[in-house]
C-alpha cells in the first residue's frame, strides 16, 4: 500500500514548551528588536525556522551516547569514536575537530587564503565568504545559470558551471587560486543539490590544474538523496556509497556538523595533505583547543559520531525531503512564488516575485522576513540584498542576484501541524501583499551584517 502522508519516522519523548505570542505583542518585540529577526529572543518565537543549523532533536541513542562522552583532554574515547566515524565517510586521512563549520573555515582559509587569491564555489554562504575576505582573498560564486531563476526546474541547481571554472582557474592563474569549493548541498542558491557527474567535472578540471578541491559537506546526506532520486546511474546505490564516492573526488573537506550530523555543536576540518594538515592543527591548538577535541566537549563528539551514521537512514532522509517539500508545494498552491524545486533542508520564498512593488535596495526579503514574524510569529531569514549585497567603487547599491527568504527547517523538531500553521500564515501574508512597506538599515557592521543589523520601515 502506498501512503499518501509521510508520517515522522520517530516517537516524540521529550516536549519543550512554545509560547504562544498576540500579534499585538510581536509588533512591540519587533520595535525593540529593530526588526531584525536575528534580535528576537528566541521565547519569543512560535516557529523557529531562522536555521537548521545546530537545531536538530538528537535521538535516544545519542542522548545516550551523551552519557558516556569521555571528557580527557588529550585521545579521549569518544574523540576516537567520532574520528573513526567521519573517516569511514569521509576517507580523509586527517580530522580536525572544531566546534563548527566557520571555525574550520577560518583554520583553512586564512591558510590558503590571503590577498592575491582566488576561491571559486558554486556559492560560497556567508560565514564562508565572510572568512574567504577576511583573509584579503576574493570569492567568485558560478552557479550554473538554471541556479539563479527561481522556478527553473533544473535537477540539479547546485551544480558549478564547469566552463566558466575552467575559464576563470585560467584567468587568474592556477598558482593563484586558493581552493575551489563545493558546497552540497548549495544553500544560497536554494538548498539545491549538485550532481554526481559535476563533482566528478569539478574534480577533473581541479586536477588538471594542480588546484585544491574542497567540499562544503554540512548537507551530504541531503545532497545523496537526491542524487539517488535524480541520477540514473545511483538509483541502486546506498545514501551512504554515494557520499563516500562524492567526497572521495576531494582533496578534503569541511563540515558543519550541525546540519548533517544531527547535533547542537559540532564540526570538523578533513584534509589528505600531511603539511597542510599539520599547519592548521598549530592554529587549533593555539585558538580552539588541543588536536583531539578542537573545543568539543567529549558528549559531543559522541553525539557527532552517532548522528553521522542516523543521517543516512532511508526512512530519516525520505521524511526530511518530503517533509520540507511538503511546505514549498502546500505555499506554492496559495500563489506564493519560491524556489523550484523546494531544497533539502529549507523552502526559499522569492521575496522579489511575492512584493514586486518593492526595489531590492529596499530589501524586499527582510520586509517579508518582518511580516511572517508579524502575523505568525514565524521567524525565518532574509538570503538577498541585505546578506549579500553590496558597495560598487563608485558608491552605487549592488544587488544580490535573488531576493530570497529561506524557511530553514530543523532536522525531527517539528510535526506537520506546525507546517500546516506557516502555510496558514502565508495564506494570511498573501491578501494584502501590496501594502507592505519597503526597508532601510539605520545601522550596520563591516562583515557579516545580516546578523546585527538595525532596520526600520521607509516612510
């Protein structure tokens, strides 16, 4: 029998209270927050999609795991227990533990980096760039043109443009290119995956250049779902052999373990080359901790080796796609314009297509962002001008390439009745769409603005 509902596949143990917010309470939290969803106590909130990073229900099994975390500070257990785990995935020679993604980030690419270099990615997000231009490098995002049109139904939107890489490896210099990168799967460009046959291009052109090829692999697992789904030749192929055939294209990789390893803090930096790995261990002792624990607790490494192998269940992937896809289709039938097809782990609303009264230089995703919290105290996050536009030379607004709000959707927290609420609140958001009012920053800082930033409405 074929069943229509995707049913969680899990029993609910433990519950954490929500509370329930008037909208005449939200419009104050929203004044003192300066309408930046990020300033929002979390108490606050009745949905949480702001980031599927870090808010992940672990399960029984790494609660219990939890409980044995071996908290030695040099070779602990539990650091042996995750090293195994991730270069049994991974095939990498060397971890690096660090306590999430942009710390082991920030221990390659100010190796790597630097002024004078080059890092290409189908799209690098912002912690990424952020730490890619600290260093003085500079970060090209080539997508593949199907990546930046909304309702494009390309498979595989995440895919890199091969020629334009090859191209671009050629303008610079070889010598001069810190690292490609890809990221699976591609989160700025709306959770969408890249294929099996464009890493293997990827790597190709990498290695006929002499240059260092490293994946993003924070949603690997999301990423082989759907190569299974969409590439003929892995339809018979396990989640798990298809991101050990992936990854093993690299010359390393780097992982937010709080997407795809299921817990609340977590990451690590996996290399091949000795020198390379060495360099950066000196980093992390002097700045996160000693080589085998990278600033993790003992019960998270526990936790990270546990929620890396849950990942691939067939059962845990099919509910998390299907779920997430669920609220993209259910938005979409109101006449909400998002993304196609909806990503792995978030639904991305084109805030350009759904307030096209408003200009990009008045930030039409964060006056979406602003309204969700306002009628259903719904937080989500602005992915478009206010994250990555930017300043040309002459002082001129440049636009990001698509005004989007993502709804990133945390791994086994939600049921569908939640889901069923947000879509309700769209159905709300639509009626009277073009009143909404445009936005303007009244405070900003140098990187990484989206974060802190104050806002107010145009009058």
């Amino acid at each position: 029998m074929h069943h229509k509902v995707t049913i969680e596949p899990f029993r609910i143990k433990v519950v954490e209270p929500i509370k329930l917010t008037s909208e005449a309470e939200r419009i104050e939290i929203l004044k003192k927050a300066h309408y930046n969803p990020f300033l929002i106590d979390a108490e606050d909130v009745i949905i949480d999609l702001l980031t599927d990073s870090g808010t992940s229900a672990m399960s029984a099994n790494q609660w219990g795991g939890i409980m044995r975390g071996d908290e030695s500070y040099a070779g602990a257990r539990s650091w042996k227990r995750m090293e195994t785990a991730i270069k049994e995935l991974t095939g990498y020679k060397y971890i690096l533990p660090t306590h999430q993604g942009r710390a082991a980030e920030h221990l390659l690419y100010t190796k790597i980096g630097g002024p004078g270099k080059i890092f290409i990615s189908n799209t690098h997000f912002d912690t990424t760039r952020a730490n890619i231009e600290f260093s003085g490098a500079k970060a090209f995002d080539i997508p593949i043109p199907e990546g930046t049109q909304p309702s494009s139904l390309h498979p595989f939107k995440g895919n890199m443009d091969t020629e334009k890489l090859d191209r671009l490896i050629i303008e610079h210099g070889a010598q001069n290119i810190g690292a490609v990168i890809l990221t699976i799967t591609n989160n700025s460009g709306g959770g969408q995956p890249a294929s099996m046959a464009n890493a293997e291009a990827v790597a190709e052109i990498c290695k006929k250049h002499g240059v260092f090829f490293i994946f993003d692999m924070c949603r690997v697992a999301e990423n082989a779902y759907f190569i299974k789904h969409r590439e003929e030749a892995y339809k018979d192929w396990t989640y798990e052999d298809i991101a050990k055939k992936m990854l093993s294209l690299g010359d390393g990789a780097i992982m937010s373990a709080k997407k795809d390893a299921l817990v609340n803090m977590g990451g690590f930096l996996a290399l091949n080359d000795e020198q390379l790995a060495d360099e950066c261990k000196t980093t992390l002792i002097v700045t996160e901790g000693f080589s085998t624990y990278g600033g993790l607790t003992g019960r998270d490494m526990e936790a990270i080796a546990i929620g890396i192998k849950e990942v691939f269940e067939p059962d845990y992937l099919h509910y998390r796609v299907t779920s997430t896809a669920y609220l993209g289709n259910k938005i979409m039938e109101l006449g909400v314009p998002i993304i196609q097809p909806v990503g792995g782990h978030a639904v991305y609303v084109d805030a350009k297509a759904f307030y096209p009264h408003i200009p990009p230089e008045q930030y039409p995703g964060q006056a979406l962002a602003i309204e969700l919290y306002k009628i259903g105290g719904v937080r989500a996050v602005e992915i478009g001008s206010v994250m990555f536009g930017a300043k040309n030379d002459a002082g001129e607004f440049v636009p990001a390439s698509m005004e989007l709000v993502r709804m990133a959707i945390p791994r086994r927290v939600y049921t569908q009745s939640h889901i069923d609420y947000v879509i309700e609140v769209f159905g709300e958001l639509m009626k009277d769409r073009q009143k909404v009012k445009g936005i303007k920053i009244t405070k900003e800082p140098a990187f990484l603005r989206h974060f802190t930033s104050w806002f107010d409405y145009i009058d």
